[in-house]
C-alpha cells in the first residue's frame, strides 16, 4: 500500500519512466537483481524506480539504457525528467530559459538563482517554510545548477542581470558563502555573453520598486514576461503588456550602475567580508 501512494504521488513522467523501465526489463525476461547486475546497481535500485520511490538519475538511465539496449527511449526521457526536479510553479520558465536567445532578470532579495554558487543555493532553499528535508534541498540545488549550461549553450544566450545591492550585502550561509558567491559573480561578468549592473542602495528611488521581473526573448523572436513569489508564477504573453514590463526593466536598467562600477562595487563589497 506504501509503495502504491508512493509511485501515484510521484510526478507523472517519473511514473511513466517507471512503467516503460519495467516493461522493457520484463520483455527482456531479467529481474530486477539481473537487470542491476547489468548496470552495476543493486536489484533494489531498480526497484526504487519502478515503484517510484526514488527518481531515476541521469547515470541511472544511461546504465538502464545499455543494459537494454533501449534504442534511446529511456535516454530521451532525461529533459523532461530533469525539468520535475524543479518546483512546479517555475518548470514553465525552465523550459522557456534552456532555448531562449536572451534571458533578462532583475532580482531584488536574493542573487538570481543562475548566478548562484552550490553553497550559496543551499543556503536560500534551507531558509524556506515550511522547511525543505535534506534530499530535496539536495535535488533542488543540483537541478539549479543545471541551470548553468545556458552560459555555455550554442547558439549563445545573452543573459542580462540587474541586483539589488542589499542583495550582496546580505551574508546567506556567513562570510565563506558570500566572499565565493561574489568571486562568481566576477566571473560571470567577464564572459562575453554575460552583462551584469548592480542597483545601489543609495538610488533610494527607481523604477524596480515594484519587485523582481523576467523577461525572455524567445527563437521565434517574441519577448515574454515572468515574475514569481511565495510559490506562484505568472508567464505574461500579451504583447501589450508585455511592452509595458520591458519598458520597466528598460528604466532599471537605465538606472543601475554601469557594468564596470557595477564589477568595482562588488569587488568593494567583496574586501569587506
């Protein structure tokens, strides 16, 4: 009964990944410990993914895949596998963000989750309440970790990050945590693809009081708007309205810092801790 609340608790395309695994493993007449031998897992590893007790790795599928000889069937389901481990109020802006040609985020409470280091990620998922256990924090983190192959993406992206300096200012996880986030951001602000401003406090005025704001230009040239909190998400399409954020974001922009003061303001920042 356990294992029966488990797998129809579990997201569909884990379910459906869980259905096709045992049926390809039970064509090609193997047990579960026989189809692990093959993969170098335990027989229970398998079982915990066809009964959904725990999702499938992308190693896992690889193993499976092999062993099967599944003609990339199990191997296609990684994408979509992976966008599950995200909440499921931003899975909608994942998709958009791995095949947008540019991605334009201001962010107000916290260092946008693309810049993130590991231990900076960790460190805003254990603040959230109700709180996260362990392993989901774990599956959370790696999957916005994931998020980074858009830097190196081809065709490129062209990201575009906008930061309150409060934001620096705020020591999530203590000085280590800080000092290494900020020393990313340096980095990323060196790539050619990559243009990053900081908002400072001492602009006590602007046109990013209303909140945080995303906008994603899509392959097909059309430029839509996201904004989230406290688990909810709105994907703004209309183009009308649209037109009225990116003239917003167009005015944040205008009144942040410039790139250069933006990189020596963190670097200030940075010898502070």
């Amino acid at each position: 009964m356990a294992q029966t609340k488990k797998k129809d608790s579990a997201p569909p395309t884990v379910q459906y990944f869980a259905a096709v695994l045992r049926l390809l493993r039970e064509r090609a007449g193997l047990t579960q410990d026989e189809l692990g031998a093959l993969m170098n897992y335990t027989g229970s590893a398998v079982s915990a993914v066809e009964t959904c007790a725990k999702p499938p790795t992308d190693e896992f599928i690889d193993a499976a895949e092999k062993a099967l000889d599944a003609g990339g069937l199990l191997r296609s389901a990684i994408k979509y596998l992976r966008l599950e481990r995200y909440p499921a109020h931003f899975q909608g802006f994942v998709q958009l963000e791995q095949e947008a040609l540019s991605v334009s985020s201001y962010c107000t409470q916290l260092i946008d989750g693309l810049l993130q280091t590991e231990d900076y990620a960790r460190e805003v998922l254990r603040c959230a309440f109700p709180p996260l256990t362990e392993e989901e924090i774990n599956e959370l983190t790696e999957a916005r970790m994931d998020r980074k192959a858009l830097f190196d993406r081809k065709p490129m992206a062209l990201i575009h990050t906008i930061l309150e300096e409060s934001a620096l200012r705020r020591e999530l996880g203590g000085v280590d945590v800080m000092r290494a986030q900020h020393a990313q951001l340096l980095q990323y602000a060196k790539l050619p693809n990559v243009v990053l401003q900081i908002m400072p406090l001492k602009r006590a005025g602007h046109a990013g009081l209303q909140g945080p704001i995303s906008l994603i230009e899509s392959p097909d040239l059309i430029t839509l708007a996201y904004m989230e909190g406290h688990g909810k998400s709105i994907l703004i399409t209309k183009p009308d309205e649209v037109g009225v954020l990116a003239h917003r974001y167009a005015m944040i922009r205008s009144q942040a810092l410039r790139p250069d003061e933006s990189v020596r303001l963190i670097e200030e920042l940075m010898g502070e801790l």
